[in-house]
C-alpha cells in the first residue's frame, strides 16, 4: 500500500436551496468526518473540505417562486447548513461556498486553461427560447408530455413518472414554466468536455487500477463505461453562475456540474491563504492521496467527469478513492425534500439538544455503505437505551463510581495480573488493528462495532470480576481490577472518537486527561498510578417513548398535510366509445423482471400475454422489487406502438393506480382468469 505525505478529503457540497437531513450525513458527512478524525488522531498532514453549492437552475426557480434573488436564496441556506454542521460536530477546515470571489475566480482560470488548451469541443445547437421572457431555456424550466409513458408534467431532463433520462426536443406539446407559451427552437453555441476521448483511460484506471473501489462505485463506472461516453455541455444560457469567460459568450453561465467540483480546490485556497499553507501540495502532489466522499448520485461526477476534468488540465492528482455509499430512507419510504419528508438536521439539533452523538452513532451503525438501508425512530431509541446507555455508558459510570468510592477517585496501582486479567489486556490490544483496518478501506460500520466491543469487554470484565465482593477481602485484587477499568475507559475515549466527538470529550472530563494520539489505543498504560480523576456524570440518558411517539407523529402529520394538498387528478377530455374499443387490454403474467440500468424508475419485464410473451419497460422500480414480482398478475395494453425506452423495445403498458402518495398499485383481474383475457 503506497504510503502518502498528506491527504485532501472532500465531502459533496451540499446543494444551497435547502437544508440538510439525514440522508445526507449518513451518505456523505458522516464518514467523511470519521475518517478525517481518524487521521487526525494518526497525526496525518489532512485537509478537509466542504462548502456549498450555490449555482444552477434550481436555485433559480426557487428564487423565482419566492419572489427573492438566487442570493438571498444561497444566503440563507448557506448560513443553516454551515451552522448545523458546526454544531453537529463535522469538522471541516473549511465550509466556503461557490458564489465566494475566490471560487469564480478559480473556476474561469480553469474553463480557460482548458479553453486555451483545446480541450473543448464547440457545437452549435438548437434549443428552446420562450419568447416572451426572452431567454434560453434550462431543461427544468421546460415542461411537456413523456413520450414513454404519456405523463403530461414531464421535465425536460427526465420523466419523474417513468425515471426515463429525457432531452427536451423528446417532450411532447412542450411548454416554458415561466410564460406557459410554447417555446421555439434556437441555435445557441456551447462548450463541451468530449468525455468519449476519454474512454480508454477510464477502462484502464478505473477497470483495471481501482478494483479496490467498492464494488456499487465500480459497478456503476463500468456500466456507464459499457454503454460509451459522449460529449457533454460545460455551458448554459443562464443568468445565474460562473460567467463563461470567452468572448462571445455573453448570458452564458458555467454549467453547474462543471463548477460546483471546482469549488473543493477553490475552498481549498481560500483555507490555504488564511492558514499559511501551500494550496497546490493537497492538489498536485503525488503524494498527496485524495478522497472524495459522495452519495451514489454523484458516483459519475467524482469518479468519470471530475477526473476527466483533472486530467484535461494536467496539472491535478487523480482521487485515489471515491467511497460512495447508497441512499438512506426513512420509515420505510424514500426521503424526500418536496414532500418534506425526512429528518432535518437543524431541527433535530433544536428537539434533540445534547444528543449530537446518538444521531452520529445511530446512523453510523446504519450506513448504507453496500445497499439502501431504512432509518426508523423506534430504531433510534433502541440503539440509544440498548447499546449507548446499557452498554458505553453503563461501563464508563460504574468505572469511575467504584473507583471514587474505594479510591476517592484516585487511580490504584496495577498489581499482579491473573490469567483473566491477561486475557482481557490481550484482547483490549487486539481492536487497534481491527478498527484501524476497517476505517483504511472505507468499512466504518464495522468499524464502530469493533469500538462498541471495547466498551462491551469492559462491561464483561467488570461483571465477571466483581470488585465489590472481594473489595474488603482482597483489596490489592481490586486495585488491580479497577486499573484494568479505568484502562479501558480511557482507550474508550480513542476508539470513539472518530464517531462519537462530544462523549469522548466528556469522558476525557470525568478522567481528567487530554487527547491520546491513535497509536495509544490497546495500551494498559495511559493512565498513571496516582492520577486523580473527576466525579462522574451520565454521558447518555434514556429516550422515552413519549419523544419518539411525537417524532413519529410529526412524519405522519407531514403525510397527512401532503395528501390534503393534493387531489385527485381532474377528469381528462371526453372521449367515444370507439375511442376506448381501440384499446385492447388483457390480464397477463409477469415472468420475468429486472432492473434497467442507470435508471431509478425502470423494470424491464417479460409479460405472458396469454398471445405471446413480450418485453415491457415501466416506471415501477420505486414500488416493486424485481425478485417481488415474478409471477404477479396483472393488466396490460397489448396494442400500444412499440416504443424504445433506454435502448429496450417496449412492447406494451402496464396498467398501474396511483394515490396521493405517489406510490404504485398493479391494477389485476380478482379472479384467477388466464393470461389473455379481454379486460373491456
């Protein structure tokens, strides 16, 4: 394993119209701050960085709709989401933002490096103009009719009825969200970044290189690397953003996932020029090992467009690791923020003052590191009584009690070990090089039980020793047991630090000891012999289950307010007789089912039609899980005009219902009839 100088860790910049929930610290923030803490406490040369992401269209539209400007909008979210990270306990060395002076500046030097290197490919294009308001319009601010499953209030970027990736040329009766007019084609020029010339690299530094890279991360990359790169735009006609800064490109901003990467090195200058360091050392040196920690959805963006960028400037490192983790859903549904349905962080910190750390450690124990994983509140309050209370802080405080009542709080001399004793020694020094290679290769729940099992030997030392039988007939027995302890108590404050900030700090006040360094973890000789440490207080208490209900509650009237905002859809125009015997509906069976590659929304499946048996692609992944729905009855339009759905011939639609919700229902025969059957 290459051994490097220093490290530049990043975290995905959160994006500035909204404020932080759970999703994102259990995705990005959380293990990116354990490993940094790690290498702190390893004392390693670390940079951490984060900032907001304050450009793009949705800003826009959020500022329009509000009746603001996109910099009262970023203002004000920056400020929420900078502030809960502080208080939160991620320890960023610096929190800037892209609308800073330093991140445009950084972001046209670098367009124009590759601008002036030929890096770029110029294309003239037709796009969408509305007319009435004058301008160029942004795939979001477009909306028509899906040409793949005929959802009216498709996006021009994507159908969020059917998943499908779109174009806005795809859409049907397109209309513009800032007049309603119906919007005329073009031409504009753009830059793009001719990912494609790029191809051959990735195979072999991804491929071939990186097989070390967690297997959703790498799976991703070789699919997207499967089906070809192409060329992509690193311009747009907005009027919020970086300036391209060319001649000729008046009203042209840069593309959003072109600068929001930028701003890692941006914010990284701007720590530089306040610390009296040298920027360039995290960016451009080869021994300087470079992480990015991101959810799935920017898997492409940090492991294939990033890099491709890095390398097209040729000045940059490559990330050595990009550990993306898998989203994080809540009471077993999606998070959403339109819905509002997650947990805010700012507002947690508000219900839930104290308890930094049983929100760190309950979603660290449930990362989704290799698939989705589900944050429950009843699940919250388990790990929090069951394994903070019972097993951590139980350990802590029957420690430093005993020995304040035997010992007024002054630490006893080791004696003569028993065999236990040296057992219990041995298997304490043991976790070291567990934890540590768990947190090197990116594991960090495994890490954290590993952590949790030092407390958990504590307790099981002091259980089985039982100082308080034998404390008036073999008081040098006792001292030797409550060394071992308040040994293990302080390795406590190492093992957890990376995890649990504000507990470790706490126990370091009751034991009355500064920081150890990680290399210390597994010693029997961090505290002396004589060495006075403080009373004890609680470092967790229990949480009832009149504060989970109410947590609950919240959710469930979050849904109620939901369902009365929406209606049932309206009656759609009137139509004949005629028009509905054209359709040839008929029960079917599913045989077949799988997921559609690069697509959130889409299953592939194999109908039997009762006339032949064909593929069909719907818009139901969200719903139903492939392996769920072999075999399930259902009803199908059979004579729909085959269309192609992300390179799949679809055959067919399946019939769904919908409710309030969003959620998806198979609308099937209630008798066992036969595939085939006339559903009239």
């Amino acid at each position: 394993m290459k051994k490097f100088k220093r490290y530049t860790v990043t975290s995905a910049l959160p994006y500035a119209n909204g404020p932080v929930h759970i999703g994102h610290l259990a995705g990005v923030y959380i293990p990116a701050d354990i490993y940094v803490r790690y290498l702190r406490g390893k004392g390693k040369d670390v940079v951490f960085i984060g900032g907001s992401d304050e450009h793009g269209v949705p800003i826009s539209i959020k500022a329009k709709k509000e009746g603001v400007t996109p910099q009262d909008i970023v203002d004000k979210y920056h400020g929420i989401i900078k502030k809960s990270f502080e208080e939160f306990g991620i320890s960023f060395d610096v929190y800037s933002r892209t609308t800073s002076e330093t991140h445009h500046k950084t972001a046209s030097e670098f367009f124009k490096k590759l601008y002036k290197d030929g890096k770029f490919v110029e294309k003239t294009s037709e796009q969408y103009f509305d007319e009435e308001a004058q301008q160029f319009l942004a795939d979001r601010y477009i909306i028509g009719t899906c040409p793949h499953c005929s959802n009216e209030n498709a996006y021009g970027d994507q159908c969020e009825s059917c998943g499908t990736t779109l174009s806005p040329m795809d859409l049907i009766n397109p209309k513009s969200t800032l007049s309603g007019s119906m919007p005329i084609k073009k031409e504009t020029k753009h830059w793009y970044l001719p990912l494609d010339q790029y191809e051959e690299f990735f195979k072999k530094w991804i491929l071939e290189d990186h097989k070390e890279w967690k297997a959703n991360v790498y799976g991703q990359c070789k699919s997207w690397l499967d089906s070809g790169l192409h060329p992509r735009a690193v311009s747009r006609d907005l009027n919020w953003g970086v300036p391209v800064p060319v001649d000729g490109a008046e009203g042209k901003v840069l593309y959003v996932w072109f600068d929001a990467p930028i701003g890692y090195i941006s914010n990284t200058i701007e720590w530089a020029e306040e610390n009296g360091k040298d920027w360039k050392a995290y960016w451009q040196d080869e021994e300087t090992k470079l992480v990015h920690f991101i959810g799935k959805d920017n898997i492409v963006f940090h492991c294939l467009i990033f890099p491709a960028m890095l390398k097209a400037h040729g000045d940059y490192i490559l990330p050595d690791n990009v550990p993306g983790n898998e989203f994080l859903n809540l009471e077993n549904d999606k998070i959403s923020t339109s819905r509002n349905w997650a947990v805010w962080l700012h507002e947690y910190l508000v219900e839930f003052p104290g308890k930094e750390d049983v929100l760190r450690y309950v979603l660290a124990s449930n990362m989704p590191e290799t698939k989705d994983n589900d944050f429950t509140w009843k699940d919250f309050q388990a790990r929090n009584n069951n394994e903070l209370v019972a097993i951590l802080g139980n350990f802590v405080n029957r420690s430093v009690v005993l020995t304040q009542k035997y010992y007024q709080g002054v630490i006893p001399a080791l004696g003569e070990l028993s065999d236990y004793d040296k057992e219990a020694v041995e298997e304490l020094a043991s976790y070291k090089e567990k934890i540590e290679k768990s947190l090197e290769n990116y594991r960090f729940r495994e890490a954290l039980k590993d952590a949790m099992c030092l407390a958990r030997l504590g307790n099981k030392y002091l259980a089985d020793t039982e100082p308080w039988k034998i404390a008036k007939v073999d008081p040098k027995r006792v001292e030797t047991i409550m060394n071992i302890c308040l040994q293990i108590t302080a390795n406590l404050t190492i093992g957890f630090e990376p995890f649990l900030p504000f507990t470790t700090k706490k126990i370091r006040q009751i034991l009355n000891i500064e920081t150890f360094a990680w290399d210390q973890l597994g010693s029997t000789e961090l505290l002396k012999a004589g060495h006075t440490i403080n009373k004890p207080f609680l470092l967790f208490e229990k949480i009832e289950d009149a504060e989970i209900e109410a947590q609950v509650n919240k959710l469930v009237e979050t849904k109620k307010a939901q369902a009365a905002e929406k209606e049932a859809a309206p009656a759609k125009e009137e139509i004949n007789f005629d028009d509905f015997t054209k359709l040839d509906i008929r029960t079917g069976t599913i045989l077949e089912a799988e997921k559609v590659p690069k697509t959130k929304k889409l299953l592939k499946l194999l109908v039997d039609t009762g006339i032949d048996k064909r593929v069909v692609v719907s818009g139901i992944a969200e719903s139903y899980k492939p392996e769920d729905i072999i075999g399930k009855k259902i009803s199908i339009l059979i004579n729909l005009a085959p269309r192609k759905i992300k390179g799949i011939e679809s055959q067919g639609m399946i019939l769904m219902a919908e409710n309030n919700e969003g959620e998806l229902g198979f609308v099937a025969c209630e008798k066992d009839f036969p595939a085939g059957s006339e559903i009239r």
